[in-house]
C-alpha cells in the first residue's frame, strides 16, 4: 500500500519536474531574444545590476544547484534502490539544466559569477526594505556562516558529504534523503524570495517552477522516509 502511494506522489513530482523544465524552456528563450525581460514593471529591457536580486539569485543558486547535483550523483553509487536513484537522476538532470540558465543568464548580462566585493551569500535576500524575505532558510545553525563549508542554508557540510560517501544501502538513502529534503527548503525560500524581488520576468517564472517542483518533491522524500521508518531531520 505504501508503495503504491509513493508511485502515486512520484507521478506527481514527476509533473511538477516537467512545469519547472517548461518554465525554464520559456526563460531561456526569452533571454536570448530579449522579449519579456525588462523590470516586472514593464518598460524598456535593462541589465541587472551585480548587486540586484536578479544577479545575486543567478550566482548563489547556481551554487546551491551544484551541490544537489553532486549528493545526486554521490547516493547513485551508494544504493541500488530504483525508486532512490531515479529520484537522484531527476534531481540531477533538472538542477543541472537550471543551473546551466543561471550561469548563461549572468554570461549574458555580462555579469561576474562571484559576488562583487566580497559579498556575502543571499544578501540580495534583504530587498530594498532592508529585511530577510523567506522561511526556513533565512535563519538557522551554519546559514551563510561558510562554517565546514555551509555557505547557504540548506546546504550540506563538508563533513556530511563525506558521511554520504561512506555509506551504503538503506543508511546512504535515508541520509540522502534527510540532507536533500534540508537542501530543498532552502532552495524553496532562495526562489520565494526571488519572485518576490527579481525583476527580470523570465527569472521570477523559473524560480516559480523551482518553488513548485521542489515542493512537490518534498512530499515525495517525506513519504520515502516513512517507508524506511525515518523523518526528516528537521
């Protein structure tokens, strides 16, 4: 019974990966042509600043993404449960692809890939008022700190990505699955807090799709932990 509830949640994810793969098809199209990329206002198509929203989202997901990726490709050695690694593979295949259309986002605003002057990760987050946009990300032990390699929230420590490597089986699953459900809520409130701040369009549609997809997939790696009788960590 529970399998088959997983299967169900699973097509369900799967749907939402697909809306965040339209999305971003529809961004990257409209980057190259130059159509619908102007301020959320409207008006005349501008170029981000380095310090906006919209270049500072581009380069710290862009970070974010590569870690899911590797975990992804880390727990696919680590296990022969098919329901895990194609929940790794889609992980994988969609951050990959995303993270490519921040990076060229940035190429073509001709934008540099680390943030200006030392900057530290998810400033853009504080908006013009001043104040943190997002959830579950915004605060907590290690966020932003750089501590054992914890640059966002969410992230995996060095020390965790090793513990992954080590692990075997149902251990390196459920491990994978409680670092990566950490990683989506972070991810989830990076992309809530650029579609609140962005201002290119195609931007805050792509992060809408990461909202959706992720969230759609947190579901999913609930309902996976139940089946290995485990929780979230959090």
């Amino acid at each position: 019974m529970e399998r088959r509830k997983t299967r169900r949640v699973r097509r369900a994810a799967g749907a939402a990966v697909a809306l965040a793969l339209v999305f971003a098809g529809a961004a990257t199209v409209a980057s190259a042509r130059g159509d619908g990329d102007g301020p959320a206002g409207g008006g005349p198509a501008a170029v981000p600043g380095a310090s906006s929203a919209d270049a500072g989202f581009a380069r710290d997901m862009a970070v974010h993404h590569q870690q899911a990726v590797e975990m992804s490709f880390v727990v696919r050695d680590r296990t022969d449960d098919e329901d895990v690694r194609r929940l790794a593979y889609d992980i994988a295949n969609t951050q990959a692809n995303q993270r490519g259309m921040l990076l060229g986002w940035l190429d073509l605003w001709e934008l540099p890939k680390v943030a200006p002057g030392g900057e530290r990760p998810m400033a853009w987050m504080a908006g013009e008022d001043g104040h943190e946009h997002g959830g579950h990300g915004s605060a907590g032990a290690g966020a932003g700190s750089g501590a054992d390699g914890v640059l966002m929230p969410g992230m995996a420590s060095r020390s965790e990505l090793a513990r992954l490597g080590r692990l075997d089986g149902e251990e390196a699953e459920v491990f994978f699955l409680q670092l990566m459900t950490d990683h989506h809520k972070g991810g989830v409130d990076m992309a809530e807090a650029c579609a609140a701040l962005c201002a290119v369009p195609a931007e805050q549609r792509l992060a809408r799709g990461m909202v959706e997809g992720q969230q759609s997939e947190l579901g999913l790696m609930r309902d996976m932990l139940a089946e290995r009788k485990a929780t979230p960590r959090s």
